[in-house]
C-alpha cells in the first residue's frame, strides 16, 4: 500500500453549521455549539496523523453583520471553548496563535486568547491557529501599516519582508485549503497565504466532518500534482 503525505498545514473554513442545524430542526446556535466541538476533534485527529499546522476560519470581520444575538453566542462560544481545552491543548504540546484584529473582540475573549497564547507559546507539536474577526484584505491592510510603522523604506519592500509581518508570520503557507458544506469560494480566507494552495470543497456541513472526513482530506490531497505555478 503506497504511503501517504501528510500535509504539514491545512486551513479550515468551518461552513455549515446553520444549515446543519436547520436540517434538524434545530436552533442556529446548536449547529455552532457542535460545530465548534469539531474543531477539538479535528485537532487532536491531525496531531496523531503528524499535521503541524491547523488554521481555522471561526470569525470574519463581515460576521459582524449577523444578529447582534448570534454574534454574543459566539463570542461566548469561543471564551468556553479555550475555558475548557486550552489545558488538554497544552498537555498535548498544541500552541495556539490568533490570526485577525483581536482588539474588535470582547475584553474578556481577548485576555482568554492572549493568556492561551502565552500558555501554549513554546509548544511545537502542532500549532492552532485560530482566525476571529479576520478578513484577508484587512490582514494586507494591517501589514502594510506595521511595515510602515516599522520605518521601511519602499527598497526594503519583499515578499519576504511581508510574509514576516503576515499575521502567520514565520509559519508555511496552507498545503490545502478546505471549505465545507459545498460553497465553492474562500471568502477572503488567507488571500496571501492560499496563492498555491490546493482547494478542497466536500459537500459534508462542517459539524459532520469528524476524523473519517480528515481522512478523506488526507487522501484527496494524495491525489493532487502540486505545481507551484510551474
């Protein structure tokens, strides 16, 4: 039997959770709560397949439009979530980092991430990171401003130069960016990051998709011929 790769990062963009609750006439929010349980599943499944790198899309800087009821959920959703894994995420070695503009979130979700954030900072079995009131183009706005407030000149201006400053500065980009529930565009997920990246779209709503979907990730990737623009 042919060994697989594994890829070393792959990029989530957790779609579906309404629409699965919706099919079982449920409320909204209980597709978020299972939804968000997937992610610990999904975690801790990539770590024992040797993935180093998780990024998950959980919160867009257009989210913000949603309900102001659904919006407090969420923000509720995530503190419990680092509240009750965070520990475990740490016995496992997993670091987590946060990728968007965290000062639009609560105080109290921001003092939850940055404490997560110092917890977990010299773990290297597997990095999670977690994208909460993220866009792509307000990344690519945000860097800009950091290189300019960092005093380059236009000569100092390199891929390199903004890849380090990049809210996943220092990390490689996504091997495979994966959308579920079938809805077949990004959303400003990782514009920069995803250039050469394979693109991934299973029907499955994301709070269905549990270590057999990973698998399946696993092998769909096996099946692409990456060529870098070649």
């Amino acid at each position: 039997m042919t060994q697989l790769t594994i890829p070393k990062h792959l990029a989530f963009i957790l779609d579906g959770n309404r629409r699965w609750a919706q099919i079982r006439g449920k409320p909204t929010f209980f597709g978020h709560k299972k939804g968000i349980e997937s992610v610990k599943n999904i975690l801790i499944h990539a770590q024992k397949l040797g993935i180093k790198i998780i990024t998950v899309y959980g919160f867009s800087t257009e989210n913000w439009n949603r309900s102001e009821k659904e919006v407090n959920y969420l923000m509720n959703l995530f503190e419990s979530f680092i509240n009750r894994h965070i520990q475990n995420f740490h016995k496992r070695g997993i670091s987590l980092r946060h990728l968007g503009a965290i000062e639009r979130l609560p105080q109290t979700l921001q003092k939850k991430i940055k404490q997560a954030i110092a917890l977990t900072k010299n773990n290297e079995e597997l990095i999670f990171n977690i994208a909460l009131n993220y866009g792509g183009r307000d990344e690519v706005v945000r860097t800009v401003k950091k290189i300019i407030k960092k005093g380059h000149k236009e000569k100092d201006i390199t891929m390199e130069l903004i890849n380090k400053n990049l809210d996943t500065g220092g990390l490689p980009d996504p091997d495979m960016i994966i959308r579920t529930s079938g809805e077949k565009r990004l959303s400003g997920f990782l514009p920069w990051q995803g250039t050469y990246s394979e693109l991934y779209f299973p029907a499955i709503h994301w709070p269905d998709f549990d270590e057999k979907a990973l698998d399946e990730t696993i092998k769909e990737y096996n099946k692409r011929q990456r060529r870098f623009g070649k």
